[in-house]
C-alpha cells in the first residue's frame, strides 16, 4: 500500500476531508449519498411490495421494516442473528405492527425458506460484517425478486488495483490504525479499533472493499446495478435480480465420475 493512499485515506477520515471530498464529487456529477437516504430508499420502493430488512436490529430496533410497513408493504419481515431488543417490541406494539421478525442467520437455507421469496430485499450495515460476503450476497439473490437495497462500509478505491480489498482480521494494531473511522464519529468497530475477537462472532468488521470490487461481487452474485450513491468510506447501491446469478451444482456420482474421466481425458488439469 502507498505512502500517497495512506495520505488520501488519512484525509478523508477527517471531517474536513470528508465534507470536500462529497463536494468534489457532486460538483463531478456524482450521486453522493448518506446513511439517511435509506428512508427515501425505503418509501420508494417498499409500497405495494413484500419487503425483509436483513440485519435490522443494530442499532435501528426494526426501524425500516416498522417504516416499509407504514409506506404500503405487505408480508414485512425484519431479520437478524439477535433480538428481537425491547425496543423493537415495544414499537410493535405501539403500532399494532404485522412486522414478523426472524431470528436466523441468513446465508443458511432454514432461514432462507422461513424468510421466503421477496420483492424488496434492504441490507444495511451487514456485508462488511460477514467473513464471505460473496456468500451473503447469494443468500440475498436467492430471496430477491424485484429490488435489493444495499449499504455497506468500503474503502476508497486503490489506484491502480481495481477490485482491491482488505482483511481486517490480524492486522497489526499499527495497520489496523488505518481503517479507525473515529474520527468521523464511528466508535464501535470491533476488529479495527481493537484486535479481532473471535468471541464476538459477525460483530468483528472482516473486510474493506473497494467500491469496484463490492460491484463485481454483486453483479457476479447476479444483481445488475441501476444506482450508486457514493460515499468515501460507504456505497448504497439499488440493485434488480437478473438471470445470470452465480451458482454451482453439485454433480451426482455418475456424473461426477463422467466428469473427472473427461478432465482427464482433455489433460487440462496442471497444478498451478
């Protein structure tokens, strides 16, 4: 890594920074975004439509999912590895809400199945969260069907290193520096503002991508990209499903037996 990208990520981190930076970038012609852009997300797109919040208590105690229903969605689910917090019920019931809530891990096909296919799929806050984003972002494509909305930490682009991305567990203290948004009023990052802590499970902060490399795991994931609002440590993309979604099927043994004689035959297999 430059001494001149360590330069630019230092700047950015600070207010000042920060603020010149979404100035330059919308005086370019660029979509700026910002956390609260999330509620006008929410109301465009959830009315009329079934939605699931994937990772909706952190902070947020169901917020959107409590706000898709209030804009017109149906079928609101709110998901989450913990919870649902007393926050969450207490609004529920101040409401009188229908908002389900399903405690599951979502890359795992129980809580696919339970969640269901859905037309408005929101996940905030969670991809940088998740040692194999590449899986979450399938599990997500798996229940899209009509929008995927989605916001995620980054990391500013690496020049010359398109797809670029760091792995924050063990990092030196020294090298994990880098990455401490306090700064800009982030305090809580496990993994970054102290050591990895395998105890803490998805609360560790695993991976910084770069806005080029979040957008080729989402197209490869089978998402066509149709926004991105960008920010210097954040991008929020609305994403549609398409066709071309990445998977791979297991062969049965008949076939796999077919298969390995025909790699063989084709003598295309060399250590690399």
């Amino acid at each position: 890594m430059s001494l001149r990208y360590r330069l630019k990520v230092r700047i950015l981190k600070t207010p000042r920074g920060n603020l010149l930076w979404r100035h330059w970038r919308a005086r370019r012609g660029d979509v700026v975004g910002s956390y609260a852009d999330l509620s006008d997300y929410v109301r465009r797109f959830a009315p009329g439509n079934s939605f699931a919040d994937i990772g909706c208590m952190w902070g947020v105690n169901g917020q959107f999912a409590f706000l898709a229903e209030e804009a017109g969605a149906h079928g609101v689910k709110g998901v989450d590895v913990f919870g649902p917090t007393p926050e969450f019920e207490r609004t529920k019931s101040e409401r009188n809400s229908s908002v389900e809530f399903v405690l599951g891990d979502c890359t795992q096909p129980e809580t696919i199945r339970r969640i269901g296919p859905t037309d408005v799929v929101l996940c905030a806050g969670v991809l940088y969260h998740h040692p194999a984003p590449f899986d979450l972002l399938v599990a997500l494509r798996a229940l899209c069907r009509k929008t995927l909305i989605l916001r995620t930490s980054t990391i500013p682009e690496m020049p010359g290193l398109p797809n670029g991305a760091v792995f924050y567990p063990m990092l030196s203290a020294k090298d994990r520096a880098l990455w401490n948004l306090s700064s800009l009023g982030l305090l809580n990052q496990v993994g970054i503002s102290g050591a990895f802590d395998p105890h803490q499970g998805y609360g560790n902060w695993f991976w910084g991508l770069t806005p080029s490399a979040l957008r080729s795991l989402v197209e490869t994931a089978g998402f066509r990209v149709d926004r991105v609002a960008t920010e210097a440590f954040a991008q929020t993309l609305v994403c549609t499903p398409v066709e071309s979604a990445f998977h791979h099927e297991l062969p049965d043994p008949v076939q796999a037996q077919q298969l390995g004689a025909d790699v063989s035959a084709a003598g295309i297999a060399r250590p690399a």
